[in-house]
C-alpha cells in the first residue's frame, strides 16, 4: 500500500525541522555570548636592583633575572600594557628614578606546543596593545612568556623596582586570531640598533629598510611603532603595489618642560612621548609570502647612536586573500595618537658625558681625567674595569683605533658627541671592535651600559 504525502505537509515538516535548527544554533551562540568574560589580569615582576648611574638588561642571556609569568588559561589578548612601579607602593616610578627605555615580551609557548615569538613591546613612547574588537592574542595553559628589557637608574644610589604588565583577556569566547610580524630596520644587528653617521646638511635624512615575507595570507589590523632620539617616521610598504605606504608611524616629542628633558645626568639621547599606532576591524590585505617593507627615517645633520626603527603589526589568517591586492585601502583604519601637547620637529640633540664627583654624584665633563696620550697611527684601547685605559688619546686622521673588552663584564662604546656617530656592540671575554676615523675632530663617548664614570675622548688630528 502506497503512502501519500502532500507537498505541503512536505513543507511543513521542512520549515520545523529548519526552526529547530536555528534555534538550537541560536542557543549554543547564547550559550557561547554567556560564557565569555574579560577579565583584566595584572602581574608584577619581583624587585629587579639597578645601580648608581647604570643600565640594567634583562633577557634570556640573563637566566637568573625574574621571569614574567603567562597567564594560565585559555583565551585571547586584545590589549596589553606595562609600566614601571615601585616595589613597596605599586605606584608608577618617574624617570627621574629609574626609567624603562624598551622591553619586549615573547611566547615560547607549551612543551606540547613550540611558538617563539615576540607578541608585544613598548618603549619610553609607552605604547600599548590595542586590537579591534573581535581580534586576539591567543595564549593556552601551560605556556611559558620570556622577555628582553632595559632600565635606566638615573640616580646616585642603588633604587629596586618591578615591572607591572597588565593584559585584558577574553574568555569562553572565539576570536579571530592574530600573528604579530616584528619588522627590524637594523636587520638583526645584536640589539637591533643601528647608528646614523651625521654630518649631512640640515634635512638630510638617514633612511634604511628590512623587508620581509607575510607567513600567511590575511589582514593587518593593528601596528605599532618604536624608535629613538632623531627618529622622523616610519612608513610600512607594499612593494607589489608601487611600493604604496600601508601606514605611517610618527613620533610625538615632548615639550621642552617634559621630564625626558630635565633629567640628568642623560644617559642615552630622549626619544618620542609617542608614536602613533593604528587599528583597522576590515584590515589590510595580505597575501601569503608577499613582501611588506619597513623604512625608517632619521634626521641625519647630526650623528644618531644606537638609533631603532621597528614596527610590529598584527596579522589575522584570512584564506579568502588569494593573491596581492592593490585595492583601495580600508576606511575604517583609526589612528591612535597621544593627546599630551608636545612637538612635531626632531629636537636639537646634545648628549654630554659624566664622570663622577663628590658623594657618588655624577659631574658633566668636557673629558675624562688624565694626560692626552698622543699617538702616531693606529692604535689599541682596552675597555676594563669600567674605563677605558687611555682616557684621552690623540690620533692621525685615518687611524684606526681598536678597542679590546677582555674582562667578564660586558661593556661597549658609544658616540655622546662627535663628527662622526658609530658604537660598538657589548662585548666581554676578548671581543674587539675596530673603527677607522675618517672625520678630523674631537669626539667623546661613553659605555651604554656603564654611562657614568667609563668615558673616553679621541681627538682626530687633521692631516698637515
């Protein structure tokens, strides 16, 4: 016996069972949206000592340094902060104590799941982590975080502080993942610095660049920034579409009542208050393996020592970016910006050098102590015992002057002042580094590590 059913009992049985699809749907999203919860987690490093005047490193060559501990859950980053505080109060310290010049945190992820990457960074333009909403940082229980940072005690005395990171982290929620791309203009050069010579005319500009390869197709919705004193710009390309800029990053400085200004003795040469970053929920697309460049500019007419220029951006996987688009780029890309009052222009620069004086109190100086030792070529300079034995030293020009670091303790020299910017990397145990002066003039420079007390003075002898 045949059985008959109408069409329209037909549709009827569709149209049921096509509502309780949608509602079972609906209620697992319900069940989803009620399960997420942002939750703002702070953590604070234990007491890190810095010295009279010195310079303290921390980083993976520094294994008995505290370690910044990852959050033990399952979740998304969408912004990250840091600051410097006191280990007593938790207050932020002022940089008149001790000042955070740059610190960069990375995964290593879990034993189960290798990553290596460095996820976020800030320097004295105290940039922060910002994603669009529905973007995130994925973090899983059981990872490990590490970092590399550098502190500035600009005081007489030994001072304790702690490092305070804060992370806002979504919960019971998916959000579009996002893989950070680190892009370095001084392409892995040991501390990732450069050095920008000087000596062009005024508005001569410094520029260099690193270009790399996107791991994986998608949309850049976020970047940041972070340079150092002298910096102008840094502007993300697209070389596929007439090298067109992505974004530009610029820098803020303060006025000249700010505190990057008024401290002393000054350690290092003042960077931006801010550089500016920039978010974008449509993001800007990317093709996986297609070159993106990084410049960064620098003013030029005077010499730049140590200088950065690097941008980290944020790139959400999206496998519908098949190939390179040279589209218009997205409208809903926002700026962020500092709303302190400061300058657009590059300040004047003028790094002195210090030796020390009564009470442990840091003197500026024209040169270190001690006789001029005149040379008649080249010559050899060892950096031990924070000073470098010929203090003040006098050499032909075309010279070259080799400095030699045969103790245990690392140290480096630096250009404070001079025609000619240049530094060495930090070296220890027999490094040397060797410079040929080719610029007749006086010069004085400093160990970055150690600014106060090691110093030197080369004056290069026109040829007659």
């Amino acid at each position: 016996m045949g059985i008959d059913v109408s069409a329209s009992k037909v549709n009827r049985l569709g149209l049921f069972w096509l509502t309780l699809v949608v509602l079972f749907a609906a209620a697992l999203s319900f069940a989803s949206i009620a399960g997420a919860k942002t939750q703002v987690i702070i953590k604070k490093s234990a007491p890190i000592s810095v010295g009279p005047y010195q310079v303290a490193l921390g980083g993976p060559q520094y294994p008995d340094g505290p370690q910044p501990v990852a959050p033990d859950i399952e979740g998304y980053i969408t912004k990250m902060s840091v600051d410097v505080v006191d280990v007593k109060t938790g207050k932020p310290v002022p940089i008149k104590r001790i000042m955070l010049h740059h610190i960069v945190f990375y995964s290593l992820g879990s034993a189960d799941n290798r990553r290596g990457e460095a996820f976020y960074g800030d320097g004295e333009e105290r940039a922060k982590m910002i994603l669009p909403d529905g973007y995130g940082y994925p973090i899983h229980p059981g990872e490990q975080w590490g970092w590399i940072w550098m502190l500035m005690n600009h005081q007489s005395i030994t001072d304790q502080v702690s490092i305070r990171y804060t992370a806002t982290v979504v919960t019971g929620e998916e959000l579009k993942p996002v893989i950070p791309m680190v892009f370095d203009t001084s392409n892995r050069r040991p501390a990732l610095v450069f050095d920008v010579p000087g000596g062009g005319k005024p508005g001569s500009v410094d520029v260099r660049s690193m270009t790399r390869p996107a791991p994986v197709s998608g949309r850049i919705v976020a970047g940041l920034g972070h340079v150092h004193g002298g910096a102008k710009s840094l502007t993300l390309s697209q070389p596929a579409c007439g090298n067109r800029t992505l974004y530009r990053s610029t820098p803020t400085w303060g006025l000249k009542k700010h505190p990057f200004y008024k401290v002393r003795p000054v350690l290092h040469e003042p960077g931006p208050i801010n550089m500016s970053q920039f978010t974008s929920e449509r993001g800007i697309p990317v093709a996986a393996g297609e070159e993106l460049t990084l410049t960064s500019r620098y003013d030029n007419e005077y010499p730049h020592s140590r200088a950065m220029g690097l941008m980290l951006t944020y790139l959400a996987p999206d496998p519908t970016v098949t190939s390179t688009s040279c589209n218009k780029l997205p409208r809903d890309i926002e700026v962020l910006k500092t709303k302190s009052k400061g300058r657009k222009k590059v300040p004047p620069r003028q790094i002195n050098i210090y030796d020390w004086g009564k009470g442990g109190k840091a003197v500026e100086v024209p040169g270190p102590r001690g006789a001029m030792q005149v040379a008649t070529g080249d010559s050899t300079v060892v950096a031990d015992n924070y000073q470098y034995q010929a203090g003040n030293l006098s050499v032909p020009l075309g010279s070259t002057v080799t400095w030699s670091f045969p103790g245990s303790v690392l140290h480096n020299v630096t250009l404070a002042n001079g025609p000619e910017g240049f530094s060495s990397d930090r070296l220890f145990n027999g490094g040397t580094f060797a410079k040929k002066f080719t610029r007749p003039g006086n010069y004085t420079f400093y160990c970055e590590l150690h600014p106060v007390g090691m110093i030197e003075r080369v004056v290069v002898r026109p040829s007659s």
